[in-house]
C-alpha cells in the first residue's frame, strides 16, 4: 500500500496566497536490506580538496543575477473585491514574471494577477508597462501569459526540467516581500512532487531548499547554466519550517505558454477561478503519477493512480474506484498525470470517452461522459 504524508504549503504569491496541500510519498520503507555502506576505514587518507570541480559554462551567482536583472520583472495585480456588506474593497498583490520573448511575452503564476482589474509589470531598469492577460487558469497549472507593449527585450533562455536531479544547484530570483529582484541559492531537493491545490487538483512540481516568500511567485529558478527550469510556485507554511519550496517544471509551463500565445486571444478582464471552473471538462478525481520504478515495487501498472473520486462526477458516474490506475485515456496512453491532464484538454464538455484502467490486477474499460467542472 502506498503510504501517503500530508504537508500543508502556501503559494508563495501576493496577498491572496491560497493553501495547499502536498501529497508526499514514504519512501524510506523502500530502501534495500543490503544497500550498501561503509565497507573499510580508508588506510592512508588524502587530503580533500578544497573546492568541488565547476562544471564547464556554468555561471556565478553574480553573473546569473545580471542575467535576471534583464530578464526578471515585478508584477503589480490591482484587484478590487467586496467586503460581506457589499462595498468595493481593493488591494494589491505582487509577483514576479520573466520574460519569454523579445517582443513582451511575459511567464508568471495566475495566482499573482487572478481578479486583477489592472496588471502593471516593472523592470529592473525602471521602466513600466500596462499589461494584458493574454491566457491563464488557476485550476489544472496556476499559469498565467502576459503581454505588454514593448520590443527588444532580452528573453530568458529556456532549459530542461526534465534534465533535473536531486542536487541540482538553482538559484531564484524575485521580489519577495517587495524587496525587488532578491536571489536566493540552493538545490534540487526532490522531483515529481505530487502537490494538491485549492480544489484537489494535483500539479507536479519540485522542491527546493532555495528561500523564497511572498512575492516570489511566478519568478524563475535558474540552473547553473543561466536556463530558466521552473517557476516558483509555493512554499511550506508550517510554524518553524523552512527550505521547502515548489516550482513549476519548465517543460510543463512552457508547453502551456506557447499554445497560449499560438491561440493569441488576450482576456482584458480575467476571469475567476469560479467561473473558469465551469468552461473545462471535468474527469473528477484526485490523481498521483505512478512510475515504471513504482510500479516494480508495489507489485501495480504505471500510470494514474486515482486517490480519490469526486461524487457526482464523470469518474463517480462510471463506477471509477478509489485504488484504480488509469493507463489511457480515449486510447491514448497515460503515464503522467501531465499526460491525463493534457488528454482531457484535448477533449470538449459532453465528449464521452472510453477510460482504461488496471484494477486488481485486471485490466478494465470504463466509459464516461465529460461534464463541466462544478463552480463550488
């Protein structure tokens, strides 16, 4: 049986940080009776070196902070809300982006500007724009593409996340606090971190030991090659925790970003979450990746695990269990959660799909039809 750990995280945003929850997997039963160790006290000890062999073309500290000083923006969301009386109260949240393209296309959380009435994005060098959204969602990603109106600028070079492993040196730049363009280092800590947002959706992201705070998000992590490989998306809000935060993988975040700006239909008035919900197709469960590697060691497939199914949704409606692994999805196989995610997308409101998944070591097809997300 899988053992699951509950961790509470907040969004490292601005002041409309949500909670969350992060689903981490027990791993340390999985260790190998016979995993190796100390055999024998080295006889004749050298002497250690002094400093660790940098790997050709990576970057320092300071030249990766010049980098970001024209990459890295500030983001300003004014939002105006209601008070429980009815009255109009506004606020301002703060986030940080970077820049994707020369010509202002611009990466960042969509909990930095969600229900913004005006977003305003500032460079290091002082210089300011009004921006519109130009796509975004709170639910599946917390993603958001801005665009502003300038040309020339310098865009940040894109890495791999899927390049990731734990010990990674990163570095993060953002305006924590409001205290702009701070950097902070650290490692890669832990990959495919299975985090549960506001509604139960699950994203992937990494962890990092790097400090990050409100205002950090939407802002890039950086490898030692100056390569943007993630967003920074939320932080542990235990009392007395610190040295875990989660980023966005890149590959993930840009693959989103580029069916955004190929789409090209800016949304000057964002809409909330509520409402978003209802125009996406809704499957209803609570997934977790399984790996080929999980799947070895607990006897299963790989593919989707469902932790949880929704009442009254599709998945309930088809007889989906708790325990079941999806393997594909309408006939397209289904490793990732990424993957289940991306083949709903593809999918409209009403379409009625065939689902396959192992149950007890059975293989089994469900059909079920997509309805739209509920706003509750």
């Amino acid at each position: 049986m899988i053992l699951l750990l509950l961790l509470c995280v907040v969004v490292a945003g601005g002041t409309g940080a949500f909670m969350a929850q992060m689903i981490l997997r027990d791993w340390e039963a999985m260790l190998p009776s016979d995993a190796p160790g100390i055999q024998t006290p080295i006889e004749t000890p050298e002497p250690l070196p002094t400093s660790t062999p940098t790997p050709e073309g990576t970057l320092s500290a300071t030249e990766i902070s010049e980098l970001g000083r024209q990459q890295v923006v500030s983001i300003r969301a004014e939002i105006t809300t209601t008070d429980s009386q009815g009255h109009p109260v506004s606020r301002v949240a703060s986030g940080t982006g970077f820049i994707i393209s020369d010509d202002g296309y611009i990466l960042t959380n969509y909990h930095v500007i969600d229900g913004a009435s005006r977003i305003t994005v500032s460079m290091e060098n002082g210089a300011s724009f009004e921006a519109v959204l130009l796509g975004g969602e709170a639910i599946t990603s917390d993603l958001a593409v801005l665009k502003i109106e300038a040309s020339g600028l310098t865009p940040a070079t894109i890495g791999r996340s899927a390049e990731l492993q734990i010990g990674t040196p990163i570095y993060v730049i953002g305006n924590p606090l409001e205290l702009n363009h701070s950097l902070t280092s650290g490692l890669v800590s832990a990959l495919d971190r299975d985090v549960s947002i506001d509604h139960g959706q699950v994203i992937s992201m990494f962890q990092i030991d790097a400090s990050v705070n409100p205002g950090n998000s939407g802002g890039p992590v950086y490898n030692q090659f100056g390569e943007i490989v993630g967003i920074v998306t939320a932080k542990s809000s235990l009392d007395g925790v610190e040295g875990i935060g989660f980023a966005l993988p890149i590959d993930d975040a840009m693959r989103y970003a580029q069916q955004i700006i190929a789409q090209g239909l800016p949304a000057p008035t964002p809409t909330p979450p509520a409402q978003q919900q209802g125009n996406q197709p809704w499957l209803g469960i609570s997934p977790i990746t399984i790996t080929p590697e999980d799947a070895a060691e607990f006897e299963m497939v790989s593919g989707v695990f469902v932790q949880n199914v929704y009442a009254n949704s599709p998945a309930s409606h088809a007889e989906m269990q708790e325990g079941d692994v999806i393997v594909a999805f309408g006939g397209i196989p289904i490793p990732t959660v990424e993957a289940l995610r991306d083949a709903i997308a593809g999918r409209s409101i009403g379409d009625t799909v065939t689902v396959t998944i192992w149950r007890n070591g059975e293989i089994m097809e469900l059909s079920m039809t997509l309805t739209v997300r509920p706003t509750d």
